[in-house]
C-alpha cells in the first residue's frame, strides 16, 4: 500500500482528518481539487466574517457620536474591504499549508478507482482507508440557473469588485440572513424573500420573528411565506440565490464502487463508514449537518476510527451549536422550545432580554433575547436560543450545559463576572426569570 489513508478533500472535514491521522501515525496522502481550506476558508466562514467585521465597524464609527467620540462621516473603501478579506484567507491558507508537513498534498481532482484505488494527478494510489470529504456547493433552481452575473451564488457574491444599488436576496436562511445583514449596513438596498413561513427556518419562532422586526428597522424589505416567482428580477443590480447547498460528489466515480448515495448524499453508519468498508465520509458530503465545526469533529473521529479499528467511536450529533453572523448575532445549541413541546416534554422556560443587561447598555446593543429551554421534572437543560450581542460566543457554556446534561440547579449558583454580557445567562437563569 502506498497509504494508510487518502482524503480527498482538503475542507475543514478533510484537513482536520489528515493532521489527525498523521499524528495517530498514519502515512497520509491528502488531494484537493481546488484551494487549501475548502469552502469554508475560500468561501465561506472565513470570507463572510471578515466582511461582517468590516460592516461592524462601519455601523459603529457611524454612531461613535453616542459614545462621545466625534469623527468625521464615515466612508466605505470596498476595495479595502475586500483586500483586507483576501489578506485573511491567505494568511489562514499559509498557516494550514504548513501545518501539512508529513502530509503527502496533491492539488488536482481525485477520482476513486476502487475500495483502496484513488487516482489523481495522473496516477493510482493505493491506499488502506479512503476519506470522502468533498464537501459542498450552492443550489440553483431548474427555473433560475446561476449565470454568475446578475444571478449568483455565495461564491460569487464574495468576490463583487464595487456595492450594488439594490439587492435581492432569494433565500432566507443563515446565509441570505447574514448577506442581508450585511450588505444592507453597506448601504444597499436588500430585498429578502423566503418560501417558508419564517426567516431561519428550523431555529426557534421567537427569535426569527425578532430578527425579522430588527431587519425591517434596519430598512430590509423581508418576504416570508412568499415564493420568488413574485419578483421581477428586472428591478434588482443582483439576485443573489441561496436556498441551500448539496454535496459536490461530481467526478468521484461513487456509482462505479458501490459507495451508498441517498439523495445525493454519501450514507455512512455511526462509526462514519460507507458500505464498501475501507471507505468513510465526513463533512457537507454526508448532508447531515452543513457546518464548518461538525465538519471539523467527523473528519477527526474518522480519521481517529480508521487508524484505531479495534476502538471505534461513536458520532454524538446531538449538541452541535449554530451560530448566525448577522446584527445582531444569532446561536442556538439543542432543542429550542417548539421542538421539545413536540417531543411531549413538559418544558420550562427561563429567558432574559438584554435590556436588562449592564454591559449590553455599554455596548448600546441591548436588542435581543436569552431564551433557555429545560425539563421542568428533571431541571436538565434541554436547549438554549440567543439573539444579541456576543451570541455566537455566549452560546459555548450553554453547549456545555446541554452537552454534559447540567440542571438549571446546578449553575444557577455560578458567579458570573460582572459587567460582562456573559452574567446574562445567570440572570436568565434567576427563578424570577423563568415561566
């Protein structure tokens, strides 16, 4: 054999999978068609949060009279912006190339032969274990196809070289959400529609009802429960499509091994194991649950399963937080309270608006909301939703508390530092703030 172990795929599942496996000692070949980091350095996390950052400071120099700093109007250099996005993602790719020392890098595609064939730049490998972590790419409707022009996808939109007049953003999940956010402090004119009921479909109604109130005074037309045909794209500089992504399984040659597929999708068991037994798949290509850090976890537990066989771990894809970059932030970890009412728990719930909060006045970002969902019999807490400032870090002792199955008594009595937006959470956990 030429390898333990071939990752075709260098994403977040894929890199993290081969610096895993190399430490268990394991001879890795590593082979990515595009660019060191996957979709999520190049185009997505990454990219998007840097232009978030941009947008953050934009919109506070634009109010610093309120803190007593007087400044001249600000003005936006989207080049800079953008070059400063470009600066991040290379500096970020120079780090994870050399981390990759021990580690065989091919970059080309990759198509796999049989159950230990690959071949890639030319030439078969043989290899004991395949990873399949391709990750993903954007959806497009059969009646409104990308033309990467006027109709384009989240790649494309993180390369635009000036702003739009106005935009509509087909779409309202996490990422039309977080470009609506965006684009819409820049100065652009945002049109958001989504085909569901609410925006962020499958996060809890509260909380997308806020952040629905939030956009219209931000001056974003939102659309929900509205289909897209409605539009006249005629009107817009841009219609960006975001309805989703689907595993990018194009050229691997799955149907010629008996590799599963459903739906497009690579099936794997518990253990991250496809039917043909050498081979796993971790990351977007498994459909599961499209995020950079579950990405990240799979790739390690396969690459930790293949090179320890006689050990095999488990996936827990129960607590895995979600976090949403718009202003304000969004996080959400376990069940959110329609969810567990489904499920026929008798359900309390504690909750505290950041109103009330000391260090959110500070900020002057007291929009938003801790909404923590627990058993009422057990006081085991069962999920936790915010909306607010510092969200997507908030939510990290929350996914603690869910994920070693903490009751409400037991942090309830935890000393939170004060001013801080973290003792918001003791406060939501105060008797007086649950119902």
């Amino acid at each position: 054999m030429d390898y333990d172990l071939a990752v075709i795929g260098a994403g977040w599942a894929g890199f993290n999978a081969a610096i895993t496996a190399k430490e268990l000692g394991l001879k890795v070949v590593l082979i990515e068609k595009a660019q060191l980091g996957g979709a999520c350095l190049n185009r997505g996390c990454i990219p998007t949060k840097a232009l978030i950052q941009s947008a953050k400071i934009y919109s506070l120099t634009k109010k610093s009279k309120a803190f007593g700093v007087k400044t001249s109007p600000p003005n936006i250099d989207f080049n800079e912006i953008q070059a400063r996005k470009e600066n991040l993602v290379r500096q970020l790719r120079q780090g994870m190339n050399f981390m990759l020392k021990g580690i065989d890098f091919i970059n080309g595609p990759a198509q796999i032969l049989g159950p230990n064939t690959v071949e890639a730049d030319g030439k078969n490998f043989q290899s004991r274990c395949i990873l399949i972590a391709c990750g993903s790419k954007p959806i497009e409707l059969a009646n409104l196809k990308f033309d990467h022009q006027k109709i384009i996808s989240s790649d494309d939109i993180l390369n635009l070289k000036e702003l739009p007049g106005s935009l509509l953003i087909i779409g309202g999940g996490v990422i039309g959400c977080e470009f609506a956010s965006l684009f819409s402090t820049f100065g652009v004119k945002v049109d958001l529609v989504e085909k569901m009921p609410q925006l962020l479909p499958g996060e809890d109604k509260e909380l997308a009802k806020k952040l629905e109130t939030i956009f219209k005074k931000k001056g974003i037309r939102v659309n929900t429960n509205t289909d897209a045909t409605n539009f006249n794209l005629n009107n817009y500089d841009l219609v960006l499509l975001c309805i989703g992504r689907v595993p990018d399984l194009s050229r691997l040659g799955l149907e010629n091994i008996g590799v599963k597929l459903e739906k497009g999708k690579v099936v794997i068991d518990e253990y991250l194991k496809t039917d043909v037994p050498s081979i796993y798949a971790a990351g977007d290509c498994t459909g599961r649950i499209m995020l950079a850090h579950f990405a990240a976890y799979q790739g390690c537990l396969a690459a930790e399963n293949i090179a320890r066989p006689a050990r095999l771990k488990k996936a827990d894809n129960t607590t895995i937080p979600n976090c949403i970059f718009t202003d304000p932030e969004i996080a959400s970890v376990g069940l959110d309270e329609e969810e567990a009412r489904t499920q026929g728990v008798d359900i309390k719930i504690n909750k505290f608006d950041f109103l009330g909060s000391g260090m959110a006045r500070i900020l002057d970002q007291t929009e938003g909301f801790i909404k923590i969902v627990s058993d009422k019999k057990t006081g085991r807490i069962l999920g936790a939703s915010i909306i607010g400032p510092a969200a997507t870090e908030l939510i990290a002792t929350l996914t603690l508390a869910v994920s070693v199955g903490l009751k409400l008594c037991q942090i309830q009595d935890t000393v939170f530092a004060h001013p801080t937006l973290s003792e918001s959470i003791g406060e939501a956990l105060k008797v007086s703030h649950g119902f």
